[in-house]
C-alpha cells in the first residue's frame, strides 16, 4: 500500500508541474519544447514500464497501466507534431529529406 501512495504522488506531482510549465510557456515556444521534451517522455515510458513489472494488486496496476498508456501518448503525438513542424522547412520539390 505504500508503493500506491508513492504513485499518487509522483502522479499529483507530475500533474501540477506540467500544467505550471505549460502555463508559463509562451505559445510561440511549445512545439519546439514539444520536441525536447520527448526524450524525458521516453525515460518516463521507460519508468512506467519499469515500476508496472514489480507491482502487485488491481488498483496498482491500473494506475502503472495509464502511466503507460499516457507516456506512450505523449512520446507518439511529441514525434507527430515535430515532424509536422520541420516539414515547414523542408524545400518543396524534391530537396527535402
């Protein structure tokens, strides 16, 4: 029981601390934060997928289930729209990639 409690925390924590660094941020500047902010995504998957191997009870896996699930979002949709926004770079007719 310990172990869910630890994870309500890092959970609340990781939710207040997003939103404070989404407000803070200036429109201009998310899609490039988008972007290198995917490899702490990815060392997050890798934790949620970590920490979900060890855990034991329903409620515990659920909540390890969601982190992944949520990380994977995350890292997906980051990779999505950075290609998105380095195809505005790209010369058009052949020069590209």
């Amino acid at each position: 029981m310990e172990a869910l409690g630890l994870l309500w925390f890092v959970f609340v924590l990781a939710v207040f601390l997003g939103l404070e660094l989404i407000t803070k941020v200036p429109s201009q500047l998310h899609t490039p934060l988008m972007s290198g902010s995917n490899a702490i995504s990815g060392i997050t998957l890798v934790g949620a997928l970590l920490a979900l191997q060890r855990v034991e009870g329903t409620a515990l896996v659920v909540l390890g289930t969601a982190a992944v699930a949520l990380a994977t979002v995350n890292v997906v949709g980051g990779y999505l729209v950075t290609d998105r926004m380095l195809a505005m770079f790209r010369r058009r007719g052949g020069g590209g990639r």
